[in-house]
C-alpha cells in the first residue's frame, strides 16, 4: 500500500474523534460561513454535473432515502418500504406532514413527477440512466409510490437518495422552467440568493420535517477560488470553516489551534481521452495503441506523491479503495521502449503534440499535470496543458472539442457509480465516447446481480476490458478530501464525495 494511505487512515481517525467528541447540548442560531473554491453551475438537481453545485444542493433537497456518514442507506423522505421477492416492484411509504419550502405538502405524485422528470429525454438529466430499469411509478394512494422494474436493481436504494433522485415541486418547475433560478426543496436550508463570484446564501428552513434540525439560522457559501486565500480568510476569522486546504497548510493551521480534517475519499483522478465515436473529431486517443503507451510511460506512484505530499495514494481503477467491494484492475508496468515501439506502429515514431484540458481551481491537478507532462516526453509525446473553469470545461467536454482531459470521479463507493454512467455506450455522463457492446453486456448484468460477489466479479471483467484492455481511461490517484474549521464550529462534516454537511452544525 502507499505509504502515505496509512498517515491518511490515521488523519482520518483523529477528525472522527474530534467530530465525535460533543459533551455539551447543541445551541440553536448563528450564521456559518464556509468557503468554498468554486461558483455553482445550476441549482436544479435533475440537471447538475459541477461539485461545487451538488453541494449547495445537497443542503435544499432530499431523496426517498439518504446515505449516512457510515455509508448506510437510510429513509429519508420514505419512511420504510418494501420490495417483491423477484426484487421487481419497490414500495415506498412517505413520512407524512412533510412540506417543500413553497410550504405545500410532499405527496406520492411529487415522486412520481421527479423520476419521471429524470427519465424524460427532454429534461437532458445527469442521471437519466440511472433510470432505464424503472419501467412505471404507480402512485398507490396519498402517501405510497411504487415502481416497477424491468429487472432486479442492486443500487436502487442509493439512486434515490437526494443526487440522483431529489424530489421536486411539479408547479415550481412549470413556473420557471427549471430549479435554477428558484430551488425549491424540502431540504434543511431553503434558498435565499447568489451573487456569481461572492456568495450563496441560504436560510433556516423552519418547518424541517427532522425535528430541533437545522441549528443554524443561516448558511453563507463564500467563494474564495484560491487556496491561500481561503486560510487567510479562516484565520482572520471572516470563515468559519474552508473547504479543500491547501494541503501544504496543514501543519501551519493545527499550529494555531486551527481543527484540521482530512480523510479518505472517493475521488478517483484521472486522464480521460476522446476516443472519437461518430462524427466527434478523431486524434491520437482513438488508437488503442496509443493510449497503452501512455499507461505504460506513466509512473503513478511519482504522480500520486507529487500531487497529495503523500497523503493520496496511486490507482488503477475506478473504484476507490473506500468500497465494500473489491474491483481491482492490473496497472501497466513502466515500459519506456515497449511504449515508444507501440508509439511507432500507431505511425507516432517520432511521438506527436496534443493539447488537453485541466480544470482550474484543483492544485492536484496542475501538479500532477506537470509529472504526467516530464514522464511523456521520455517517449516523444507533448501534452500541451490549457486550464479552464470549470463551465468551459463540462461545454467543450460535451461538444466534444478536447482530445484528452484530466478530471475526477467523485461519486459513491458502489461499483455502479463508476461505470455505468461512464462506460455503457449510451451512459448519461459517456463523454469520450466509449462504446464496447461486451463491456455493455457486463455492466447491465452487474446492474441486476444481487450477490456481491457475483457483482465483484462482473465489474472486475467490465473494468478489465475498459481500464487494461481499451484503456478508456487511465486512473492515477485518489486524493483525500479536506476541511479546517475554528474551534467553536460543532459537528461539520465533509463527507468522502466532498459534501459538507451541515445540518446539524451549532456554533458554541
């Protein structure tokens, strides 16, 4: 294991400790500020592809069910339900009394018109795929929902917590078109305004169905893009709490007394490349050839401790070692001559030139760019870096205009999150434009398979083939995720997929 996995566990146990260690009862009120690196890009739900969205939106909405910071599904706009033993009709049973933050009661055709909502071509949702198995939702009476599947689902349960299946106001989305401009959830905060490049501003949602939840009366979501400028912020005391620390910082800010989280994630960085399906423009990356000699010139071990001091670790698939399951992919030893001979038959002898996108705002990214860049030159190639926000980047990604990029995978542990979306050749989020109707076969099946290990075994085959065999992507390293707060901060918690969660922050 990488050496620096193992000070990660233990930085990890130390936050869990001092997130846990809560001796006195909560206090209600209180404004929080956190900073955070990046503007959102869009508030409905349905439609959100930026991190730095999903965490303004995970604090407005909520799903059937949630995760829990163990990782458990749990009920949330459910109260229980049921499944058939075929495992092909799903009934849920909706806490009653439970309202949006327009203050209208959320009833079984609110579910029915969300998933229904995500399932509709027109809507262009992230998670439409997610979907393909739900054939009907049957609204039962008031209060219970039931859909009925094409085949068994393992990951149902986590698909309809609040990301991939928020439950949403039918008249709200009618009025405006969508949720962007007012996002109206049944979530602990509601919605009260954003000012692009300064702040989101959210209030106290005071008739939240969890009872004496939220503590705080208000939530302000500071946008400070650089990193030293977020610590600068905390120590003046103008934040409560940053997110993503410069991880260079660290020893500085536990030295003034400053509590430092950092913990294992599930973000997986990686180089994805345009494998030019149809009429999207062909380059390099549409030989296989090619993309193994990248995998074989690239040392991730170098990489991973250049871009996390050691606190991330190297890998070489998708699913991150935080995952119930154990889905391995075998890495490609460095081959500097094997790489330049497969350079040369794919008519590359003397390598070539390629320009690529990185994301601005991610220091990882930049520094294990410049790696990535020193290492692929031993073998003739050039990668010319060109660094966008985030928004140039989701565009020209979709349009298919870059031959490479490097970006991450932040989604959950479960198998399911890192493949089919990505892999399946008409998966809603396929944007190098992959397809290989075996690997298609492999994930639909794992879809369906309940047994763990039969669907360790069916992903471990689908990755095979993507990640060694066609080399779709090439995964370099996880980065751990990071939070700093005062001392009188209670109960922050930034979750594994980068979610801050705070619900149930008090200020002492």
């Amino acid at each position: 294991m990488f050496k620096g996995t193992r000070f990660l566990i233990l930085c990890s146990i130390v936050g869990l400790a001092v997130f846990g260690a809560q001796t006195v009862a909560p206090k209600a009120g209180g404004t929080l500020i956190v900073a955070v690196p990046k503007d959102p890009l869009g508030f409905d739900p349905h439609k959100m592809h930026a991190l730095s969205s999903y965490q303004i939106a995970a604090q407005l909405f909520n799903g059937l069910t949630r995760v829990d910071k163990n990782g458990a599904v749990i009920p949330d706009l459910a109260q229980s339900w049921e499944v058939s033993e075929d495992g092909l009709i799903w009934t849920f049973r909706l806490r009653q009394g439970v309202t949006f933050h327009n203050g209208r009661e959320v009833i079984a055709e609110d579910v029915k018109y969300s998933i229904e909502r995500i399932k509709d071509p027109a809507t262009k949702s992230t998670w439409q795929s997610d979907y393909v198995l739900v054939e009907t939702i049957e609204v039962v009476d008031r209060y219970t929902v039931q859909l009925k599947l094409s085949q068994p689902f393992a990951p149902l349960l986590e698909v309809l917590t609040w990301k991939r299946g928020a439950i949403v106001p039918k008249e709200i989305v009618e009025q405006y078109g969508d949720l962007n401009t007012y996002p109206v959830g049944t979530g602990p905060f509601m919605f009260k305004e954003y000012v692009e490049g300064q702040h989101v501003k959210l209030v106290k949602n005071p008739n939240f169905f969890r009872p004496g939840l939220p503590y705080l009366d208000e939530v302000i979501f500071k946008i400070i893009p650089e990193g030293m400028s977020r610590v600068i912020e905390l120590l003046a005391g103008s934040a409560d709490v940053i997110l993503d620390v410069p991880l260079e910082q660290i020893p500085a800010l536990q030295a003034q007394g400053i509590i430092v989280d950092i913990r294992p994630s599930s973000w997986v960085v990686y180089l994805g490349f345009n494998l030019g399906l149809g009429n999207h423009p062909q380059g390099p990356w549409s030989d296989v050839r090619v993309r193994k000699a990248i995998a074989m010139a690239v040392d991730k071990e170098t990489i991973a401790k250049a871009a996390t001091m050691g606190y991330g670790y190297p890998i070489d698939s998708t699913v991150p070692l935080g995952s119930a399951y154990k889905v391995d992919v075998p890495r490609y030893e460095r081959n500097l001559a094997e790489a330049k001979r497969l350079l040369a038959e794919a008519g590359y002898p003397h390598g070539f030139k390629a320009e690529g996108i990185i994301i601005a705002g991610y220091p990882e990214f930049q520094l294990a760019g410049e790696v990535i860049y020193s290492q692929l030159r031993e073998i003739g190639v050039e990668l010319i870096p060109i660094v966008v926000e985030h928004g140039t980047f989701v565009q020209r990604r979709a349009q298919g205009e870059m031959f490479y990029w490097m970006t991450a995978s932040v989604e959950g542990f479960d198998p399911y999150f890192r493949t089919n979306i990505y892999f399946l050749c008409d998966g809603s989020f396929n944007k190098n434009y992959y397809c290989n109707p075996e690997v298609d076969k492999l994930l639909i099946a794992a879809m369906s398979a309940i047994d763990k290990s039969l669907r360790e075994e069916l992903y471990s085959e689908a990755l095979y083939k993507v990640l060694y065999e066609d080399v779709a992507w090439l995964p370099l390293f996880s980065t751990p995720v990071s939070s700093a707060s005062r001392t009188y901060v209670e109960n922050f918690f930034y979750s594994p997929d980068s979610i801050p969660e705070v619900m149930e922050v008090w200020l002492k």
